[in-house]
C-alpha cells in the first residue's frame, strides 16, 4: 500500500552527537536585521544629531523667536507675548554703540589670535629643540596652564592688577616708574581688555604649542640634517620644511583659536564686568549685559542671533580656504 506524504512536512534529519548545528536561520535572520550598508553611518550618528537637535536646535530656535518678540520687565510680568517683527534687529543694526561693540570685538579677536598662534608656534618649536628633562618641565608647566579653569585664573589676574595691594603695581615702582601709587588698570576699557588678552594668550599658547610639537615629531630628522647641509638658517627652515608640512595645522588650528576668542565671555565678565561702562563689551557680553541687566531680552536675542551671523560671515572665507586645501590634497 502506497502512503501519501502531500501535507506532510519533511523529515527532519538527524546529526550525529557533537556535530555544529547549520547556522542557516541564524544567518538569515541576522542578515534581516542588519540595516543596509548604505544607511549605517546614519544610523551611527544618529544619537548627535539628536543631541545637537535637543540641547543646541531647540535652544537656537527658541533665541530666534524670543528675538521676534518685545520682551523686558513689563511684559515678563503680565505675561503677555508682544510680537515687534524685525524691530529689534533693525534698532541694533541702526545703533552705533552695538558697530562700536562689533569692530571692538573683531579687534580683540585679531589681537589675540595673532598674539596666541605666534607665541604658541614658538614655544612649540622650542619644545621640539629642548632636552628631555627640560621638554618635561615645560610641558608640565603647559599643561597646568591650560588645566586651570578660567574664573580662577581670572581671579589670580585681578589680584595681579589690584589697585592696591597688587603685584604689578608693587613690580612697576620698584622698577621706578612713578604714578602706580594705587594705580588701576581697569579705569578704561583698552586697559581692561589688554589685561583679558594677557588671560587668554596665557591660557591658549599651551593648545597650539603642544599640538604643534606633536605635530613636528612626525618630520623626519633627515629633511632637517639635509636643509642644514644646503645653509639653510632657522627661518628659511621653519618656512621650507616645518610650514608646508604642517599647514594643515595652523589652517585648523587659526580657525579654532578665531572661533574660541570670539565667543570669549568669563573672562571679561569675571575681569571687570564689561566695564567700566560698558567699554570692554565684545558681542557675546553685549548680549549678556542688554538681557541680564537690562532686562531687555527681546533685543538680547536679536544680538546673540547677529553675532552668529556675523562669525559665520567672518569664517566664510576661512571655510572655503581650509576645503580648497582639502581638494588639493
């Protein structure tokens, strides 16, 4: 008698003891859960974008719309949204004081940076040249330096140029200098903001000066002993062999300390305030300054909005630079 096996599954063939199970399934269905080549750097970097959307997207169109709107002491109290338009901008834009903040801040910005890459650039080369004894001990005292948070520092410096007990007034009499009986440097806003440039290149020469020796560790020693050999001097050196290899960096290294000095804020508030009236304000403490003490944080919004603008504008050019480096490499 013949058995019909139609509706019958398969039999299911047996191994023997200890042999591997076919991963067959398992595969298959691993591959049904691996998302697609082409979508894995997405999926990757997915949690960033999301953290940038909650803590700096959100935030950000918040600003904008609070920059819409006249917000002071008024409107906080009874609570009511009074929408102005452009308003705030336009009266920012047609306001000397807020051109005078903005050509004070690219000033400062210039100073310090040049200031910062110069020295940091030297004390890097100088790095690369010392012993190994010496190299340590400088690079420590860099590294606390840079370690050291900013109102500290900022409090050791307003010590430095107390008007009474402070130490550089005590250093310029005893050098003979008269008229620092008591003298002080945060009368005017150059002096304050000359003072905030000491705190700032002292706090950032250690960034460019170690990256720079760890960058000239990777020249080979041999394009040095065969520069040397042809009579090149230490300049003709650092501009035929030490820039064009490391060009990269200072590209890189300029954009981040421009971007870093912009937005420089504790050390001018825990200095001196801005002041004395108002006179050592860069953008990001005019923003400050018009929304916390003024209450006037409609027209505060308007200014943080601006100052973005403003240093996007002013990187413009420096992007298109660092990207045809890129292209050309």
């Amino acid at each position: 008698m013949t058995v019909s096996t139609r509706g019958t599954p398969p039999a299911t063939e047996e191994l023997p003891a200890g042999a591997p199970k076919s991963e067959g399934n398992d595969s298959g269905q691993r591959a049904r859960l691996r998302a697609p080549a082409g979508a894995l750097p997405y999926v990757l970097i997915a949690p960033a974008v999301l953290a940038l959307l909650v803590f700096l997207g959100y935030p950000l169109a918040r600003n904008i719309v609070l920059s819409l709107q006249q917000l002071g002491r008024t409107e906080m109290i009874s609570r009511e949204t009074v929408w102005t338009g452009l308003s705030n901008y336009t009266g920012l834009l047609n306001d000397d004081a807020f051109w005078t903040v903005v050509l004070r801040t690219f000033v400062f910005m210039a100073a310090n940076v040049a200031l910062i890459m110069v020295l940091g650039t030297l004390v890097g080369l100088l790095l690369n040249t010392l012993g190994k004894k010496m190299r340590l001990l400088l690079s420590l005292a860099l590294v606390m330096a840079w370690a050291m948070p900013i109102v500290a520092s900022a409090t050791v410096f307003r010590w430095l140029f107390d008007t009474q007990f402070g130490v550089v007034n005590w250093v310029m009499r005893e050098l003979g200098f008269a008229g620092y009986e008591q003298h002080n440097w945060f009368d005017s806003g150059f002096s304050t903001l000359a003072i905030v440039t000491l705190l700032i290149v002292w706090a950032s020469v250690p960034f460019v000066a170690l990256n720079l020796y760890a960058g000239l560790t990777t020249i080979s020693p041999e394009l040095y002993e065969a520069a040397r050999m042809d009579g090149a001097s230490n300049w003709r050196l650092f501009r035929s062999v030490v820039f064009p290899m490391m060009k990269q960096f200072f590209l890189i290294t300029t954009f981040l300390e421009i971007i870093w000095v912009f937005k420089a804020f504790a050390q001018i508030v825990a200095l001196n305030g801005g002041g004395p009236d108002r006179a050592s304000e860069t953008l990001p403490v005019f923003a400050y300054v018009e929304g916390m003490a003024q209450m006037n944080f409609g027209t505060a919004a308007a200014a943080s909005v601006l100052t973005i603008l403003i240093l996007l504008a002013a990187m413009s050019y420096y992007f298109r630079l660092i990207l045809k480096q890129e292209e050309e490499q």
